[in-house]
C-alpha cells in the first residue's frame, strides 16, 4: 500500500502531467517539466512525442533525463539529430506544446531565468535563457511549472528572459513573434491558472486540494484575476504516486 | 534595412568572414597530415590568452572535459568563451580564467544554479554578459558556417534577451515580418569530444550531434578529442558516418573517458557522484579551489586523472552506458 501523503511538488507534477495532450509534439525543458511529461508518457499520453532541444525526439522515457542532453533524451527514439534541427523544427510551427520552468513569472506569463536585481550588477546570476526564450518564441502553447510564492510570482520579472504575452493583447504579435503562439497555462505547488482570453493576464482556474483562495492570493505577488467558478484539482492517484516515487524520480532528484 | 532596435551589448567576438575565407583557404591545409597530439601540445599550440573558446557540447554529455582541465592547468587567461556549458565552464568560471561570456546557459541541471557562475559574475569578475538563447548561439555558428554574416530568426523578439545581446531586430524585406538578425560567431578556438576520429580528423558521433557540426564549422582552430584513433580505412568504408571532416581539423588528441564525470552515449554513463563532487565543493571558493588542486593541478595529463579516478569506478560508468536494445 502506497503512503497517500504527497508532497506539493508531487502534486504539481500530477496536474501538469494531466495537461499534457496525447499523441501532441512537446517542447520539454530541464526538471519538473522533464517528471510531468515523464508521468504523463505512462498515464494519459503514451503517444506524446517529446522533444528535447540539443537533438532527441520521440524518446521513449524510460528513466528520468538529468541534462537535456544525456541519451536518456533519445532512449529508443525516432531521432537523435542537432539542437539546429529541434528548433528550427519549433520555428517552423512544428511544436505543439512548450514545458518551461523559471525563477519568476509575471501577470502576462513573461519568465524570467537570467538575474534577479539589474543585468549588470545582479543580485543573483541565474543559468541563463538556454532553450526557454525559444521555447516561448515558437511553440504554439506553452505550459509554465514553478513553485508557488510571491517572490516568484511577481508584478515584473527583473529580466523578460522568455516570452509570455510580454506587455499584454496583441503585444507578441507587434514584437514579431510568431501569431497564434503564447501561453495557456501555469502549473503551480498552489494551484492551476490559466489567461483571460481578452486582457491576456494571468486568472486563478483551479485549486490544488487543501489549498484556498485566500492563501493563493497571499502567495502571489499580483492581482490574479478570478473565474465565476474555481475549479478543485483532483489529487495525486495511487497510480501516479507509485510511478512518480519508483519509476520516475527513486533517486528522488525533485520529489 | 531599418534597423528597428539593436542589442546594447558589445559583440565581442568582431567578425569579417573575407578575413575568414582567407583563412580557411590559406591557414587551414587540405594536406592528409598526422594531426595526433597530446592534449598538452594541442592546447599550448593553439590555446592564447585572450582567445575566444567555445566547448561543445556540455559538461555532462559528450565534453571534452580533458581538454577542458588541460586549458586551466596551463593557467590561460582572459578567455571569452561561448558559454553553453555544465561541470566544463563553471570550472573555468571557478579557475578564475573567463574574462567575457556569450552565454546561454551555464547550469548544474538537476542540481540548479552554479555556484562557480555566481560568484564569478556577481563579483564583477567576468566583465560582461552577453545574453544569447541556445538556438541563437547555435544559429550564430551556423552563420558562419554557412560563410554569412547574419541569420534571421524569430527568436529573442519582445524581450530583455534581446536588448543585453548584441542583435538587431529589421522588418524582412521580403515579407514585411519582424525579425530578430543574429550575427555570425566565428570562434578563435573550438574544443570538441568525439566518439572515433583517425590521425587526420575525420570524425564520428553517435547519439545527438549538438551543435557539433555548426562549431566545427565555425571556428578558426579546432581541437578533436576522441575515445577512440580508428584507421582511415573504417572512415572510407562509412563516409555517410563522418560529422567533421579531417580538414576542419587541427589537432586529434586520444582521450578515453574524455567527457568523463560525463556521459559518451553508448560508452558510458555518467557518474552521479563525480558530479555531485563538483556540486559540492563548488558552493565555497576553498572548496572549489580544492576540487581544482585535486582533479587539475595535482595531476600531470588525463592518464594520471584517470588512475587517480580508479579503474572500478571507470568500470561502473560502462556498466552505465545507454544500450541499443
């Protein structure tokens, strides 16, 4: 019998693993990204073709990738060919879904994984963009994975690394980016949110269970808008816990 | 073309690719000559201070991490890198030796930001940061291999990346669409870690290829480190098999384990706690300057770090190895 206590990062992996279409092109980058698509290969999307930047595609995700890089990426998969091909494949509208992670996150989606404090005399120097400003340039849908506090959900990112609907409706387009792109949804340790179609900000669509509106609004460093109706997200099944605990991440790099 | 909107940040890599075909058609010989080395003559013969390096393709996976040690025990300096890295650069970083980064992303993976990174450059250390998304970078090499001083992309567009880079954004004469131009990055110096090469360096990798062909092409000097030295004939019998071909190439050094805490896919595995060394010992300047007299300075060539390594643990990381099943 599995302990049915999980922890908030479990279930953030659960109800993003949920999010991801089967048989959909998916951008994955590093971490929780790499788990949630990972559960979902062997729940709900066993046809997703994952994609990972430095050259593998369709993997079959036996073991957790620790590197974006690392064979594991291109276990058994239909090709392991160059970072140029992977991301001119997503610049030419190949990729259905992008799954980023960041440092912080803005009302309009916007990521940030450069410096937190100015550019030039950072407070803290952050790995940099890597595939994430891509990512969020060319795939069509893109799904953000973050812890949930209010220093990282913030009113403006210190530096727009990756693009959301940067300043608001219409705002991608006029920079040049590809139309038609942008973000849908955040996944949280809180909850899951998604953007209001017209003002393009970020708006509360469902509660992690236990959590309360009350305590999302603390935790997030803006306005987040309301629905009519906030939805309950369901909680971690036996199922995604046993392959979350022994398949997918037993070294327990992020559970 | 109007140029809509430049990056406020300094190219630091200047370019002219006439000066580049001349070198490639003067510098660079056609000749089938040994080019067998020592990883202490490749890097003394044709590593400067003040040069402009890049490594492919990261610290964890196909690096070439002897190589990589080699450049700070011979104490080079000032280097301007290329900085899409893992262990490789943040050692550099830690060793004090980078003076300027085009940079992707210098990251641990799983085990998040780098310490060696940090305090490099929130100290003021590295004196500038010029900010590149991974496909720009590579798209970059890919210009200059293609001998054009620009590609346009649709990446970098709207955003900080951006205005710390040193790209400019046009309205494509073509179509009327916005988009951002990359100019071409021609590399002083290359390191790359194959997985056979022979004498003259004809190249092949198996799993991903990176950006293994762009920066082979994209670069001025480059420096082959291979598991294995195979004859010429196995070369001519699997043409379709040759990445980098022997006149991009100006030294081949034999490295076995070469990427080594890293992974060569199906050769061997990583070694998690020889990465988790680093990771630890990293997190204090004492410690990473421990970690560096250990595995670099106490340690004359790449044979002695690998016995100092031990042949058991050697042993674990092929029993490691990805298999085609």
């Amino acid at each position: 019998m599995i302990d049915q206590t999980y922890s908030k990062t479990e279930l953030m992996i659960c109800v993003a693993a949920r999010l991801f279409e089967d048989g959909a092109t998916c951008f994955i980058g590093t971490g929780i990204p790499m788990l949630a698509a990972m559960l979902a290969a062997k729940t709900t999307a066993p046809n997703l073709v994952p994609v990972f930047e430095f050259g593998g595609t369709g993997a079959i995700l036996e073991e957790l990738p620790r590197a974006v890089g690392e064979a594991r990426t291109f276990h058994k998969g239909i090709s392991a060919l160059g970072i140029c091909d992977t991301m001119e494949t997503a610049q030419r509208g190949f990729i259905d879904y992008g799954f980023l992670g960041g440092a912080q996150i803005d009302p309009f989606g916007n990521l940030n994984s450069v410096t937190i404090g100015d550019h030039e005399h950072p407070k803290a120097r952050l790995p940099g963009s890597g595939g994430g400003n891509d990512v969020g340039s060319h795939c069509w849908q893109t799904i953000a994975i973050m812890q949930h506090d209010a220093r990282r959900f913030v009113p403006k990112v210190d530096f727009l690394t990756t693009p959301g609907f940067l300043s608001g409706p219409g705002a991608r387009e006029a920079a040049g980016l590809p139309p038609g792109t942008g973000p849908i949804a955040v996944v949280s340790t809180l909850a899951l949110m998604d953007f209001h179609p017209a003002s393009c900000r970020m708006r509360l669509k469902g509660l992690h269970p236990g959590i309360t509106v009350e305590e999302v609004i603390v935790n997030t460093g803006f306005e987040l808008l309301m629905p009519e109706q906030v939805a309950m997200n369901e909680p971690p099944s036996e199922e995604e816990l046993h392959l979350l605990r022994t398949e997918i991440d037993p070294m327990r790099f992020y559970i | 073309m109007e140029v809509l909107e430049s990056g406020i940040k300094e190219l630091i890599q200047p370019f002219d690719m006439d000066e580049f075909r001349e070198w490639n058609r003067i510098r660079k010989s056609r000749k089938l000559v040994d080019k067998l080395m020592t990883e202490q003559e490749a890097i003394s013969k044709f590593v400067y201070d003040d040069c402009y390096i890049g490594t492919e393709l990261y610290g964890t996976v196909r690096c070439p991490m002897s190589l990589t040690r080699e450049v700070i025990r011979q104490g080079k300096k000032d280097l301007r890198v290329c900085g899409q890295g893992v262990l490789e650069l943040d050692l550099w970083l830690a060793a004090g030796i980078v003076k300027k980064l085009d940079i992707t992303y210098i990251g641990l993976e799983v085990y998040g930001v780098p310490s060696g990174l940090r305090r490099a450059v929130e100290s003021g250390q590295v004196e500038s940061c010029v900010e590149w998304s991974n496909a720009s970078i590579s798209w970059r090499m890919k210009a200059a291999a293609m001998g054009v001083p620009f590609l346009p992309t649709r990446s970098m567009l709207g955003t900080d990346m951006l205005k710390y880079s040193a790209a400019k954004v046009v309205v494509d004469p073509f179509t009327g669409i916005k988009v951002a131009l990359l100019p071409a990055l021609i590399l002083d110096v290359a390191l790359i870690h194959v997985h056979r090469a022979d004498r003259y360096g004809n190249c092949q990798v198996e799993g991903i290829s990176g950006f293994a062909l762009e920066m082979s092409r994209a670069c001025k000097r480059l420096i082959i480190s291979a598991e294995e030295i195979i004859p010429t004939e196995e070369v001519r019998k699997y043409p379709d098999r040759t990445v980098i071909p022997y006149f991009l190439v100006d030294a081949v050094v034999h490295a076995p384990f070469g990427s080594y805490p890293g992974e060569m896919a199906y050769l061997y595995g990583r070694d998690e706690d020889g990465i988790k060394e680093w990771v630890e010992m990293s997190k204090t300047i004492e410690g990473a300057r421990a970690y560096l007299d250990k595995y670099v300075f106490s340690v004359k060539n790449h044979d002695e770090y690998l016995k100092l390594i031990g042949e058991e643990r050697l042993q674990q990381a092929i029993g490691l190895r990805e298999r085609r099943e």
